[in-house]
C-alpha cells in the first residue's frame, strides 16, 4: 500500500510539474543590432534623436503623433495603416546621444518592452548606432517575436546607414 501511495504521490507532482511548466510565461529575450554610419555621433543624432524622427529613418512607419507632455508619448503608424504602436519615452540624454522607450500597446506578441536607441563615436568621422531590446515573447511565438524584432531593427539601422553614405 506504501508503495501505490508514492507511486500516486510520485505521478501527482510530475502532472503538477508538466502542467506547471506549460502555464510558465516565456523566459525575456534581448535583442543588440548595431551599424556603422559615416558622420560624428551629433550629426547623426541630429537627424535621428528626436522621438518622432523614427518616421523618417524606419521604413515600415508612415506617420508620428507626439503628444507633447513630458516624458513624451508616440504612437506609430505603419504606412499601410494597419498596425500602431504607442511608445513612452523612458529616459533621454542628448549629451550621450540615446534615448529608451517602452511600449504601451503593440500588436507584437511581446509584453515587457524597452529599447534603447544609442549614437557612439568610433573615431574618424565614423558613429555606431546600436539599438538595443529587451522583452518577453508571449508563450509560443518566441520566433515571431524575435523575427519580427530583428527585421525592424535591421532594416531601420540600414536605413540610417544609408542617410549618411558618402
């Protein structure tokens, strides 16, 4: 009889603990894409510091609402109307050439997100722009998430790159 009792003991805790394991949230996941622009850090940050400038280096956004208030709030458009994102501006320093944000809403399957947007001088006329994430997928789309991400972080770095060809 001792020995069906821990049997059934050992069975309860491995369902508890698979079940348990399956209603876990996903684990936070980072995301670092940087790209080297030719121009000294505030020539490049003059073009894409401002909160909203995103409009114009980020190709899948159409439009920039800024509400004005301090921090400031965005929300992002994309060009085909679709989706909108609204972004809070967490932190700022223009002497240091970056800023971070979070989302407030987003049609990603990710919870959690800040970001940091960051101009380094590498030397000779040359700049680093890195862009940094860190979020938790929703449950299952771990690679939608990350995909999704990486896309828009590369292709924005490249178009920034692309600004300031020579």
């Amino acid at each position: 009889m001792k020995n069906k009792i821990t049997a059934l003991a050992h069975f309860a805790v491995v369902c508890a603990v698979t079940l348990g394991f399956g209603a876990m949230p996903a684990s936070a996941a980072t995301l670092t894409r940087s790209i080297e622009v030719n121009g000294a850090p505030s020539a490049v940050w003059s073009v894409i510091g401002a909160f909203c400038a995103i409009k114009d280096w980020l190709p899948p956004v159409g439009m920039c609402i800024e509400d004005g208030k301090s921090p400031p709030t965005r929300t992002l458009v994309t060009r085909d109307g679709k989706a909108s994102f609204v972004e809070t501006q967490i932190s700022r320093n223009d002497r240091e050439y970056s800023y971070s944000y979070a989302f407030i809403s987003s049609p990603l399957p990710v919870t959690d997100y800040r970001s940091t947007i960051k101009v380094t001088a590498k030397g000779d006329g040359v700049s680093v722009v890195t862009w940094t994430g860190a979020y938790t997928p929703d449950s299952g789309k771990e690679k939608d998430a990350m995909e999704a991400l990486n896309g828009v972080y590369e292709s924005g770095l490249a178009a920034i790159q692309a600004r300031f060809k020579k």
